[in-house]
C-alpha cells in the first residue's frame, strides 16, 4: 500500500494506503489502497474513462510505462474534464 500509494502520487494520483482484513502488514505499510471514485464521478469521467484509469494505475503499479508517459496519460484523461472555467 505505501509503495503503491507513492508510485500513484508520482504519477498525479491520489490514494490512500489502507489495512485489508487479516493484513500481515503494519498499519505504516499496509497491502492494500484507497482510491476516491466518488470525487471522480463529480468530475463527470464515465464508464470508459475508469477502465483507462484502471490501465494507467495497472500500467504505473507494474512499471510497464515511464513516469512522464503515464503522467501524460492521466493529464489527457482530466483534461476532457475541467473542474472550474477560467473566470469562475
């Protein structure tokens, strides 16, 4: 959870590192994360744009891509979504 929690940050995505039940970890460690759906679907990303999040979070956990190409990807994908209009 800690590692996958600070790769994701690397990347522009926030989780929160969190206890799984019957952990063998410490609370400090832990296996599993958080991730905020809900703020994501206020965002307005559809269906499709969870799976490409899941290929991006998948892609960055497995080191398959670089940092700055994954970045990108994540950049691409909020970028259909802007949170305030200039001026508001």
């Amino acid at each position: 959870g800690k590692e996958a929690e600070k790769k994701l940050y690397n990347i522009n995505i926030l989780c929160n590192k969190c206890l799984i039940p019957k952990d063998s970890t410490n609370q400090f460690i832990t296996s599993g994360i958080r991730l905020g759906t809900s703020a994501l679907t206020s965002r307005g990303l559809k269906e499709g744009d969870f799976a490409e999040l899941a290929n991006i979070i998948t892609d960055c956990l497995s080191s398959v891509k670089k940092d700055n190409e994954l970045i990108k990807q994540v950049s691409e994908l909020t970028g259909k979504y802007i949170l305030y209009k200039e001026g508001d």
